[in-house]
C-alpha cells in the first residue's frame, strides 16, 4: 500500500519549487511588463494574498472558542494566574536572551566594518510608535467589538480571558456555555484542517511572489549583516530553546523540532505570527500533546508579545549600522536596546514588517540614524520570513515548559511520530 503524502510534505515541495520560480523569474524576466503585471503582481499576488487572508480570517474565531475553552477547563482563577505569570514570564526571558545573544556575536564578528555605503541607502520613513504608556492602556479595550473586527490580540485575549472567568462564576449558565464553545472549537479546527489542503498551492504563490521581486541576488552586497542574523537565529532557535525544552520540560528537543516543521513552512511563508496561530495551536495540540487548556492559553499570547526573532534582528541591525556610520555605542547603549527590545516586543503586532518600526524605535533611542534602516530594507523581507518560524517555535516552546509544570503535556503524544499527522481531508458525501 502506498503511503499518502501530508499535507507538509506537499507544503515543502511546494515552497522549493515556488522559490526556484521566483528566482528564475527575477534573474530573467524582471525587466518583462507581462511578467510583472500579470504573474507577479496578478496571479502570484493575488492567489497568496488570499490564501494569507484565509488563514487571518480563522485566527480571532479559533483564538477566541479555544482561549474560552482554555480558561474554562483550567476552572481555577488562581491556576489561571499561575499560568499566566508563568507564560508571560518565560515570554520576556527568552526574548532577553535572544537580544543579549544577538548583541554579543555582533559584537565579536563585526558585521558593516569597511562597509561602502555610497548609493546603497533606500527611503525609509518609520511610522510613529506609541508612548508606552498607551502599549499598557490600550491593552484593556474600549470597544471589544471594535478589537474583534480589527484583530487587536492583546485586548482580545483580555476581553475573552474576563468573560470566561464569568462564565466560571455563572454556574450552569456557564456551562452550557462552555459546551457550546467546544462545540465551536472543535468545528473551527475543522475548518483550519480545510483551509490546510489548500495551503500548497497558497504557499506556492507566495514564495513564487517573494522571490520573482527580491531574488536571491540581493542578499550579497548584505552578505555580512544577513549572515550574523542568520547565525543568531539559528543559535536561538536550535540551541537555546533546546537547551530550555530538556531543563524545563524534559522534552527531546530533535522530536520538538521535527513536529513543527508544519508551523515553520507556515511561519516562513506568511511571515505573520498572528496568521500562523491555527496552525501552531493545532501543532501544540495534536502534534505536541499540550491540553488545549494551556495551549489555548499560551500560543495567543506568545504570538502578541514574544519577538524572539525579532530582538536578534534589532541587535544585530544596531551593530551593522554603527559600524556602519562609524558610531561608537557604550555598555549603557546596550542595555538600552535590550530593555527597548524587550518592552517594544509587548506592544507590537505578530504582522509582516513590524520589526523595522521596532527598529526605528531602537535607533531613536540610542541616537543612530533612522535613514541607515534604508541599508536593510533589501534583506529584510527574507529575514522577516525566517525570524518568523523563530518567533512561532518561541511560542510552542514555553508552551511546553508551561504544560510540564502543570501536567498539562501528554508524553504518550508528543513521542509518537504519527500523532496528528495531516494528509487529504475526506469530505462527506450526500
């Protein structure tokens, strides 16, 4: 009998494939009307956007049923808390380490030293970052309404989060609540199985997309800078979490690794946190063996406050671009942008291209100049797409370590190569 190809492996294929077409395409027709309308600005840009609107269109739906299941099935407010601090707390402390990694092998290898930067700068204009006094205000929102229909994750997590403790102190009401709320989950992670078939030729567009306008050509003359983050990404991602999975979670780091392989190939090709939610939650779950319960609660959350890949780009951004200009930063500076780094990572959205208004924030801070973010903007695109799957296996990580602490993980699961593998979904038949 022949073994049917999942859905990732058809994913995977498709993503090579995608990225050969659009490398081809910018090496050879990047000059061709046609080409460029029709194809890269029609076809390509049209067929992936959609795709990545179907996978946003799922994520306050499937946030929402799951974090009330969540909440609810945990029953104790004060677990709720533990869980919380414990998730938040973790949330912060990988991404300290990520910048403080990213910082000190910038420091040590130097990237932009002698770089020529005549004619190599690019317009760009950061868009105004809020006080963070308001990051902390907003949080609690005015309208939940308004926060559900513009996909705000950090006021729809606390909206959600206060209504399902409600639920808990309603009694029977409650409950009946809670069963009708699974019933939804349960539907809407049928729903992410649908869209999931589909994501093949979704993620055939966009790499197709991305690669016929940025080509692979562009990364050389930032060979230095795109190099040293993708080394720190690669620290971060393969050492420190694993390092983390064996000390907190017990967790062999190499089966972690190879089940979310279906939340990296998504990560990596909408470069979107938020619209990589469905599938890490389903990842955790079924692949994993997190309970919902915690995994309801975490992802969302990781996906709104933890930047791990982020803060690597921003450190090592900072250094390339002094070394650059010729501009000497003190110890004081560094700390500066690892505790920028940090607090910017709270009030940030898991959207493509919000690290470089990050980044502006930074650079203000330590009196670099914003225009020097001209220099990167060619990688950057690239780059965003790898820390990306960073960010999303940070979720699923303290994910983990929080389900150990609270025997919320089954080992039975997350040991069995199988558990919660994709292939074709059948459809019912009249």
């Amino acid at each position: 009998m022949i073994k049917k190809i999942s859905v990732t492996t058809k994913i995977l294929i498709a993503m090579g494939i995608g990225l050969i077409l659009g490398s081809f395409i910018n090496a050879f027709f990047h000059e061709s009307a046609f080409v460029e309308t029709y194809l890269v600005k029609g076809l390509f840009h049209v067929i992936g956007k959609a795709f990545v609107n179907a996978l946003k269109m799922l994520v306050v739906p499937l946030v929402t049923f799951s974090l009330i299941c969540g909440v609810c099935g945990i029953g104790d407010v004060n677990t709720l808390g533990r869980v919380g601090f414990k998730s938040f707390g973790f949330y912060i402390f990988t991404t300290g380490l990520a910048i403080t990694t990213a910082l000190l092998i910038a420091i040590v290898i130097a990237p932009g030293k002698g770089f020529e930067q005549a004619g190599m700068t690019a317009a760009f204009i950061p868009k105004p970052s809020p006080p963070l006094t308001d990051v902390f205000i907003n949080i609690i929102p005015s309208n939940p309404v308004n926060a559900f229909a513009e996909g705000n994750m950090l006021q729809i997590i606390f909206f959600v989060i206060l209504f399902a403790i409600a639920m808990l102190m309603c009694g029977n009401i409650g409950k009946e609540l809670h069963q009708l709320a699974e019933k939804l989950n349960e539907i809407m992670m049928k729903v992410v199985t649908l869209v999931m078939n589909f994501a093949p030729i979704g993620v055939f567009f966009l790499m197709a997309k991305t690669f016929s306008e940025q080509g692979l050509g562009l990364i050389l003359p930032m060979i230095s800078y795109f190099s040293v983050v993708i080394l720190c990404l690669l620290i971060h991602a393969l050492g420190t979490f694993s390092l983390l999975l064996t000390v907190f979670a017990k967790l062999n780091p190499i089966i972690f690794i190879k089940k979310m392989r279906p939340a990296h190939i998504f990560a990596f090709s909408t470069a979107s946190s938020n619209a990589t939610i469905p599938i890490t939650l389903q990842v955790v779950e079924k692949r994993l063996g997190v309970n919902n319960s915690t995994a309801a609660f975490t992802v969302p959350l990781g996906a709104t406050i933890n930047m791990d890949g982020t803060a690597i780009m921003q450190g090592v951004a900072t250094v390339f671009i002094a070394n650059v200009y010729a501009i000497d930063l003190g110890v004081s500076d560094y700390i500066t942008i690892v505790g920028m780094s940090i607090l910017a990572s709270i009030g940030t959205a898991g959207v493509p291209g919000v690290g470089l208004i990050m980044l502006a924030m930074v650079f203000n801070q330590v009196g670099l100049p914003v225009e020097g973010i001209g220099l990167i903007l060619g990688v950057d695109r690239l780059l965003d797409m790898v820390r990306t799957a960073v960010n999303v296996t940070g979720d699923a990580t303290v994910t983990c370590i929080v389900a150990r602490g609270e025997n919320e993980i089954d080992d039975s699961i997350f040991n069995n190569p199988d558990a919660g593998i994709i292939t074709d979904v059948a459809l019912p038949h009249k």
